[in-house]
C-alpha cells in the first residue's frame, strides 16, 4: 500500500530520492513468514519505514542529496539501519535533504526541493523535508531524520507530524554522514507520539562503534506516551522563545496547547534563558567549524565524485579543487569557507573560542531553568511553512527558522515536537518541548497528552 501510494503521490511531493520496493517487499514476506510460524517479533515488525539519505544504508545508495556522493552504495549499514533491519521493518527507500543536512527548507538539495503535502507551493522544513514529507503526505508511517540544530523538529512543525531528536549520545551516530559532530542526533519522524516513542527505543541505546555513545538504556518511552495526565509536572514557557518576531498564528496556537496542558494537570511556570540570545550566532560558527573538517574528506580521491581538471598538470591539489569545486552546492561551499576561516590561525580564539563559551552559558541557562520547571516548552518554529524561493537567497533569514531548535543541540538535550493544531492561515504548527539529558521519557509523557 505504501509502495503505491509513492508511485502516486512522489512525483508532486518529491520526499524520496530512491525507492527500493523489492527489497521493502522482500522484509515485508519474510515478516510475514515468520509471524505465520509463530515466531515473536518486534512490535513494528513489518511497518515500513523512509530513512533520510545522510544515513548509510548497505546496497542501497546514500548521497546527502549531494552530487558529491551521486551513485555512491555504501558498503556498509548504519547502526540504527541494522536495528531497523533486525526488528523487521522494511526500509522503502532514501528521503531527500538540503545537501549534507545544510538548510531549513530542502531547497539546498542538489536533486531538488520537496513538496510540502499541506501546501504543493511551500517547503517541508529542512534539512529532514523529505522524511516529514514521507510522514506527513502518508507515504510512510514512519521515518528516520537527523537533527544538528532542528532538521527532525523544524520539518516535523511544518508538516503536522511528530519528531524527536533524542539526547546527545542517546541513539548512535555510527554510519550517520556527518555534519557537525558534537551536535548530530538521530531520530524518530511519525504521525502519532507513541509511534515515535516505539521508534526512538528500538534504535536508541548504547553502541560500542560510538565512541560519544551513552551507557544508559534509553529509558521507558513507550510507558510514558501512556502516563495520560500530567499532575505533578512543572512546564517552563522559555520567555524568549516566543512573542516578538514570532507569527501571532503560531503564538496563538501554542497558547491553546499550553491551555490543554494545563487542564491534564501541568503546573505552568515562566523561565527566562538570556544567553538564548547568542544561540544563533555560535552555532553558526560551530557548525561550519565542525563542517568543514568532516567534509574534509569528499577530496575525489577516495570514494564518490572524482573531476579531473580539463587543462595543466594534475596535481591532487587541483583535483581536490576540481572535485570541490563541481561536487559542492553554495550553501555547502558557504558553510566551508565560514569554518575554515573560523578554525585558521589568529581567528581560532575570538570566533571558535568565543562560541564555546556561548555553549556553555546556553547549558547553564538551562540548568537553571530545569530547577524550576521539569519540561521547557515553546513553538518549534516562528512561522508556518513558507513559499519556495522566500529566504532562499537570505542565509541569515533562512538561519533565523531554527532560533527555537538550535539551543537543545547547543546543549546535548532532548526535544520533541508534536502538532498543535493549525494557525489561522490553514498551516500546521508545532509545539517543542524540552527535556533535561537522559530525560527524553519526559518529552512523550507531555507529548502524548497533546494529541
Ligand atoms: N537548519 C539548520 C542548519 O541549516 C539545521 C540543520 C540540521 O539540523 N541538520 O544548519
């Protein structure tokens, strides 16, 4: 059924980059089999699942929506991709992205944007579009996102879906292609909270192959979507996650979550985070820092794509550029040139070093903010989905969709959104909330009361 409905719907929406039906059917029969025989399976065993294309996934290619890496097939599987294949769940195929995980909107993808299934004439979110427009547009029931600074969440908002991005350390990154190490997570994309919570524990967990892996269990999620009521919790509203610059459609409808809330039984206090103001403008020398070393790699000598320079002699240097050069979108190349000046020499203290004190002045503002409440909440986004081409040539307002997503990645905690109805120009919106590290339970406990 999903297969079909891909072959219908993909060609406008546009959520994946590669489809691997007979492989998906393959798992599917054999889960099949095996139920017949009586065997005891995983409870998502046979529902089918969208995997965003910066995950490596054995036999079936992976580009980062990237000319860089078109028609590379990976040798190998992602740890979470082994445990979707282990607990039975047939991988439909590979969702497109803004190149290498860089962007809000997948109109950074080197094979095109995705469609928001709300609206045909508006992005998904990004980086992660196409999982959520796979969710969203029911193509899959379930999919895999990354998240650097919002790209499980943002994407999530702006389609009416759920998504997570567990605490650092909390699911593995090991066979995830990198963006910013010290802030990638992987996660959960679905309609419902529970379903989410049945994801995030079957890929959540320790891995050996990571070496930033956590040692703990990823706690009882599934039990928590089930809790129902909400006495006993404090919520934080994050003062400066709101109000000024914010679409009052978004504001309004997250006023009336917090109200549902309430009525559960959530106690509703006010925090204040000031260092949030800074958030911004330290991940954007973080992430490129950190970027620009993992794309170090893609130098065409390896693996991927190789351009061999038409004239003069050939040098690795000027195949690199050459490679470089064709292989790498704008924004990519941006984000390079930010960090590699961010990283030289005589640069290094006042831009890298000052950020890193940023991060943690944000992780002790919310130290503070969870002695006073259990769960931090806001809207995911300041607006709904937007028109293609809108910010497009504006890094700074495209940078500006992540200001409420992007201080949880700072800070290694985890951070869900779930939908809180629609504004009053039709659109979906999505309601964050925020958990101390470890706490992810939290997140699906208030997350399924909203549902
Ligand atoms: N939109 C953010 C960025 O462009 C987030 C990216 C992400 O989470 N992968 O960096």
């Amino acid at each position: 059924a999903h297969l079909e409905r891909i072959a219908q719907v993909d060609g406008a929406v546009h959520a994946f980059l590669h489809v691997n039906g007979e492989e998906a059917l393959a798992t599917a029969r054999d889960v099949d089999e095996r139920r017949a025989r009586g065997e005891e399976l995983h409870p998502l065993a046979g529902v089918p699942i969208a995997v965003k294309d910066v995950v490596v996934t054995k036999g079936q290619p992976t580009t980062a929506a990237s000319r860089m890496l078109e028609g590379w097939v990976p040798p190998y599987d992602a740890t979470i991709v082994e445990r979707l294949r282990a607990a039975g769940l047939p991988i439909l195929g590979k969702t497109n992205l803004d190149e290498f995980a860089m962007g809000s909107s997948t109109e950074h993808s080197a094979f095109g944007p995705t469609r928001n299934p709300w609206d045909l004439e508006r992005i998904p979110g990004g980086s992660g579009g196409g999982s959520a427009a796979a969710v969203s547009a029911f193509e899959a029931p379930l999919a895999i996102g990354t998240d650097t600074g919002g790209s499980i969440r943002q994407p999530a908002a702006v389609t009416g879906s759920v998504g997570t991005k567990p605490t650092y350390g909390g699911v593995s990154r090991y066979g995830l292609i990198a963006l910013a190490s010290s802030l990638d997570q992987a996660g959960p994309v679905s309609r419902t909270v529970l379903d989410s919570a049945l994801l995030h524990e079957l890929i959540g967990g320790h891995d050996p192959r990571d070496s930033t892996s956590l040692p703990d269990p990823v706690g009882d999620l599934v039990a928590a979507a089930g809790a129902g009521d909400l006495r006993g919790v404090r919520l934080g509203v994050v003062r400066e996650l709101g109000g000024e610059g914010y679409q009052p459609g978004v504001q309004a409808s997250f006023t009336a979550a917090l109200e549902l809330l309430r009525q559960a039984g959530a106690e509703v206090v006010e925090v204040s985070c000031p260092s949030f103001a800074y958030a911004l403008a330290a991940y954007y020398l973080i992430l490129p820092a950190e970027a620009s070393s993992n794309l170090a790699k893609f130098d065409g000598m390896r693996y991927g794509l190789r351009v061999e320079p038409s004239e003069g002699p050939l040098t690795a240097e000027r195949v690199m550029g050459a490679t470089r050069g064709a292989g790498f979108g704008d924004e990519v190349k941006r984000r390079i040139i930010l960090g590699t000046h961010a990283l030289s020499a005589g640069y290094f203290d006042a831009y890298y070093g000052s950020a890193q004190q940023v991060r943690t002045l944000i992780q002790r503002d919310f130290a503070a903010a969870f002695e006073q409440a259990d769960v931090l909440v806001s809207p995911t986004t300041p607006t709904t989905a937007f028109r293609f081409g809108e910010k497009l040539d504006d890094p700074m307002a495209m940078y500006l969709n992540d200001v409420a997503t992007i201080p949880a990645n700072l800070a290694g905690i985890p951070g869900i959104s779930v939908p809180s109805g629609l504004s009053d120009d039709g659109l979906p919106v999505g309601f964050q909330a925020l958990a101390p590290a470890r706490e992810d339970a939290r997140l699906y406990r208030v997350g399924a009361v909203l549902e």
